[in-house]
C-alpha cells in the first residue's frame, strides 16, 4: 500500500487526518466537522472536508476496519448440527438437533 502524500495541501496532515477521522468515526455531517474545527480556530469551508474525504477517505476507512477487534470464534449452521469453531481451527462444540423430532413436525 502507497504511502499517502499530503503535498501541496494548504492544511498540515495532522488537520487532514483529524477531519476526516471525524468524519469516518463519527456520524458527523461536513458541516458539524466545519464547525467543531472553527472552534479550535481552524477556518476550513465543509466543501474541502468533502473533497478530502473522497480523496483520503478510503485508505483511513480500511485502517479502521482492521483496527476492530475481531470475535474468537464463529459458528455455522450445517443441516442439523450446529458448529462453534474457535480460532485455532478446532471443533469445540457440537450440537445436533434430533431428526426424529424434525421429521415428525412434518
């Protein structure tokens, strides 16, 4: 993954970095991130917060998706059986639900 160039940017990265942080993390619309920045003193119209979040949105987002904890297992649903998997890839519990009792509800 290329490193993101932040050259010819009025704005320094650290404030880039902010509002479109803001802007991902947050359910925040350009104008509330126009306005939460005026009040540290920083003048940014909501227009250059959009264009910066088409333009460096997608690589911020991706970082934080994997920063997200992820569950320590999962389960799947095969037929009958239900299945708890934990991370190393073993079969830790298996439930199965009697066939006779589904077969005879039919």
């Amino acid at each position: 993954m290329q490193k993101t160039s932040y050259a010819r940017y009025r704005f320094p990265p650290v404030i880039i970095r902010h509002a479109v942080w803001l802007y991902f993390r947050f359910p925040l619309s350009y104008r509330d991130i126009e306005d939460l920045l005026s009040e540290r003193g920083i003048e940014v119209t909501y227009e250059t917060i959009r264009r910066w979040s088409l333009k460096f949105g997608l690589g911020h987002a991706r970082k934080l998706r994997r920063s997200r904890p992820r569950p320590d297992h999962s389960v799947a649903r095969i037929a009958f059986a239900e299945a708890v998997w934990w991370r190393p890839g073993k079969i830790v519990i298996l439930r199965q639900k009697s066939r006779v009792l589904a077969d005879s509800r039919r």
